[in-house]
C-alpha cells in the first residue's frame, strides 16, 4: 500500500482488509504514561499536571445510545485508558469494569476514579460468559494485530440481546486518503489493524454477532486539514500535543454552535452516501 509513513501494510486479495502482517500481539511498552500524557484523546486531557475529564457532553450522548441495552446494569469498556467515559456511566447508575493493557491506566482507573478495570488484554481476565449488557471499545480494534480473536471474547461476555459498539477509525476511507492520497493517523507498529465499513462489518459477522447499524463520522478537522500541505498540518498537530504536554491546551467549548451540528450532519450524510469517513460507529447485537 503506497503510504507515505504506512509501510509494511497488506491488502487481503480475497476480503480486502487492510492490516500489518508483522503485528500479531499488543505490546504494552507501546502505550506507557509517555503515551498518556502526549495523547489527545478523546474523553480526557493532562491540565495542571493532573488528568481531567473532557467531552463530557458527548460521553453522555453516547450512554445515552445504551440505555435500551440495560438490563443487569453492567458494562465494560474494552481499552478505557484513563476510565473518565466509564466514570460517568457510574454517574448514570451503570456498574462499569474496564480492561485496559496499560499499567498506568489501569492503575490511575483504580485509584483515582474507582473504576475496576482488568490491566491486560481481555482474554486474560476471564470474565463470565454472557455477563455484559453492553461491551464498548473506542480506537481499540486498529491496535489489534487479530481482530477476531478479540471480537469473539467481547462477544462470549456479552449476554444475549446485549449491544457491542465499537468507534474505530478508517484511514483507508477517509476523504484524506480516498481524495488526497495522504495517510493520517500512527502507522504500525501502533496501528495494526485498518477497516471500511465493510470490511469491519464482515468481523462482527464473524465473530456470531448481528450488526445493528455501521455508520461513518466525518472529522470536519479532518477536511480542514486538506487545505493545508502536509507539513502544515504536522507542525499544527505537533503545536497541539505540545500544548498538551505543558498544559496549556485551550479549554474545550461545553458546547458546539448550532450550525456546526448542522454542517456536520450534512457531511456525514454525504460521507456514508459516498462510503468514506474517519471513522465508524458500529452497533451489533448478540443472537
């Protein structure tokens, strides 16, 4: 695949997917505090030396999405880093366990925000058989050298009935890609793993779970970005993480101008009517 920055990646022939051949295992070096504090992440910020929630609004938006999944009142996050999204859901009354490779994480979701979360891969912590009402992942799956493997153990404890949602992103159908040709995101070895919609839904099937729904988000950050040249766009992302490291990051808005929610809706309906976006929102449900 002709990425600048992205070598080593295959296509499969006979499916299409897009993957690192070389990467069959998670390496927890990869994501030590180093990679906490450098992150831009989408649930939490470093702001005065300490780590702090942010985009609030939007986890809540997204429990929202979970509430007709709930029966036992259990959830797990699969890869919750610093655990702030499964912190609000026990604002909400869910009773949420994470399990996350990274040392710091795990511990930092423990002591500081009372969440339990499993430090290491899924398989290991052995959870129940059909325990789960809902099993959630966000930009998780593109680190995993075998996808269905784990998409298999999300879906053993989960119970019937229960949801599998999944953010992952799509760099291989974003319009940064399918109209520019430019690769965006952290190649191997920390991305593994590239899907379409398609291709994605194709492991969900595999993995014994029906999909729902499997939609495209188009970053409106993302089209910006394809104004500039590329070494614009890097000094600004690397200004960005800068920020972060000092904690000088901007205070991220409660809330978004209206016609920005609007723009966004109309971008997002034209990037699934075309098949491409930066990432998928992926709902299945277990038979």
């Amino acid at each position: 695949m002709p990425a600048e920055g992205a070598h080593g990646i295959r296509v499969c022939r006979s499916c299409d997917f897009i993957f690192a051949p070389e990467i069959q295992s998670e390496d927890s070096k990869l994501y030590d505090g180093t990679f906490g504090d450098t992150n831009v992440h989408p649930t939490y910020e470093k702001r005065g030396g300490k780590y702090v929630v942010r985009n609030r609004e939007r986890m809540e938006t997204m429990l929202a999405r979970f509430e007709p999944f709930r029966k036992t009142g259990r959830i797990l996050d699969v890869g919750c880093s610093a655990a702030f999204f499964m912190s609000v859901a026990k604002e909400k009354g869910w009773q949420p366990q994470g399990a996350e490779i990274a040392k710091w994480a795990a511990d930092f979701s423990r002591t500081e925000l009372g969440i339990e979360v499993f430090n290491g891969m899924l398989q290991d912590a052995k959870f129940p058989d059909n325990h789960f009402d809902v099993v959630f992942s966000s930009h998780v799956m593109e680190h995993i050298g075998q996808p269905l493997d784990l998409l298999k153990e999300m879906a053993r404890v989960l119970r019937p009935g229960g949801a599998h949602v999944t953010v992952v992103p799509t760099q291989f159908a974003s319009p940064s890609w399918r109209l520019a040709h430019r690769f965006v995101g952290d190649p191997p070895p920390i991305h593994a793993s590239f899907y379409t919609r398609e291709t994605y839904a194709a492991f969900l099937k595999k993995a014994g779970l029906r999909v729902e729904s499997i939609r495209y988000n188009v970053e409106l950050t993302r089209l910006s970005e394809l104004t500039r040249s590329v070494e614009e766009n890097a000094r600004r992302w690397q200004a960005q993480k800068d920020a972060i490291v000092q904690g000088a990051a901007p205070e991220a808005s409660a809330r978004r101008p209206r016609w920005i929610g609007l723009a966004k809706s109309a971008v997002n309906l034209g990037g699934n009517l075309l098949g491409m976006g930066d990432e998928i929102l992926a709902i299945a449900i277990k038979p």
